[in-house]
C-alpha cells in the first residue's frame, strides 16, 4: 500500500509564507558554498513533518544544509535549512521543514519569491583543513551545529543533490496551500566528502519535534556558483503529487 505524509496542513497553513508570485525572476549567486549532512530518522513520527501528496523516503533521511552566499539580488547572506527528504512521484526532494537567514532582506526575499518559511538567526558557515563548520544561533543560543569532518576530495558529479519542495500560500488565493518545486542549480568548483557531524539540534526550535536523528549517513561540503531558476511546477499538497501536479513554464 502507498506510504504518503502525515502533515496537518490546514494547522500549519497560518504560520506559511505568502508568496508574491508564481514567476519570480531567477537569481544568480556566484561565490558560494555549502555544506550539507544527512542522517537517517525515525520513521512514523517523521511523517507528520510531510505533506500527504509525498512518499516518505525509504529509508527515512533528513538533509540539514547550511549555504553560505556573497553576492545575491538580496545581499550576501547565509541561509540554513532542515529538510525532510520525499518522493514526488519516483524523483526525490527536500521537503521544507524550517528555514533560518543571516538578514533581514535575505529572509523576507526568499520567503516571498521562493517560500522559504524563514526566521532571521545568526547562520555561519566555515571552511577549515579538517572539517566544514555549520551553526545557527538566534539570541545567543545554539539551535543547529552541524560539521563535515575528515574531508576528501571527491568529483562534482558525485555530490547528491536534489530539488526543494515549499508549502506556501497561494499568491492565486491566499487561503489556498500549495506546495512549489525550487530548482537550485550548482556549476560546483570543489567538492569534498566526509563524516557527517550533528552537534546541536533544538528540535522546538527547528519545528521539527518529530524528527529524530538515528544513523549518520553522509557529510558533503563544496565551493560553486549557485541559481534559483524561474519556478516550473506546482502542486495540491492534499493530492498524490503524480495527479495533483501542474507546470508553471508553459
């Protein structure tokens, strides 16, 4: 029988980030980098945390990224984000679950044209000889640490990455929820591998009192340009998002 999520979408819908358009224009954000971990999660608790037109990943597995951004339409910043990895349809995605920016224009920018639900904290990324370093702090306490530790080089075609997906309100009807697909696109110039490290996590704080991190999966950090393109799909968040499903580019 089809596994779907658990999210009690209309509870969260007040909380949501209203986005200003369906066609934002792309950004462009050269200099980056990023570091992102991966642990498997407790399954049932940790489907509450997506929405019902998604499959649950098999196994279970949570992405906490943290990305680091000179030059943008906003700014430099830095952006921090946990994600619930899920299937729309066979593909996998990082489902949104909370969002933190180093500025206010960062944060209010990525909430309207690309439905970050995001809080202004503290965000730092660091780059060491034996480790990548991230944390959020919001008034001096730590919400996430997370560390690549033990780097190697690896091939930029070996860095596993996948799309994002955000509840949002509908700029066609704010009462509405939708669900949008946000295309990252990295031409990456140095990528390392290593041991994933999670040091801190304030769950209350993250949103995420579901999820509970179990086994460390992997740890990958690297240098690149970085874009947001135009937005291409949309979806029901109530419906299997192989029906609910509707391009955005035509």
């Amino acid at each position: 029988m089809p596994h779907f999520g658990t999210q009690d979408v209309k509870a969260a819908h007040p909380r949501l980030p209203a986005l200003a358009t369906l066609t934002p224009a792309g950004w462009v954000m050269p200099g980056a980098s990023m570091l992102q971990v991966t642990f498997e999660i407790e399954e049932e608790p940790a489907d509450a945390l997506i929405a019902p037109a998604l499959h649950p990943s098999i196994p279970p597995y949570a992405a906490f990224n943290v990305l680091r951004v000179p030059e943008s339409p906003v700014g430099a910043f830095a952006l921090a984000e946990l994600r619930v990895v899920a299937r729309a349809g066979i593909r996998p995605r990082g489902y949104l679950v909370s969002a933190f920016a180093s500025t206010e224009e960062a944060a209010t920018g990525l909430a309207e044209q690309w439905g970050f639900d995001t809080a202004v904290a503290e965000v730092s990324l660091q780059s060491r000889h034996d480790r990548w370093v991230g944390r959020v702090e919001r008034d001096g306490e730590p919400i996430l640490h997370i560390e690549l530790e033990d780097p190697e080089p690896v091939a930029p075609g070996d860095v596993p990455l996948f799309s994002n997906l955000h509840l949002v309100r509908s700029p066609e009807d704010p009462d509405t929820a939708l669900i949008i697909q946000v295309d990252t696109g990295y031409e990456i110039a140095r990528a390392e591998r290593g041991r994933p490290e999670l040091l801190e996590l304030d769950l209350p704080a993250l949103r995420a009192e579901g999820l509970h991190p179990t086994d460390p999966m992997v740890a990958v950090a690297f240098d690149c340009d970085a874009d947001f393109s135009p937005l291409r799909f949309a979806m029901d968040p109530m419906t299997p998002a192989v029906r609910g499903t509707r391009r955005l580019d035509r």
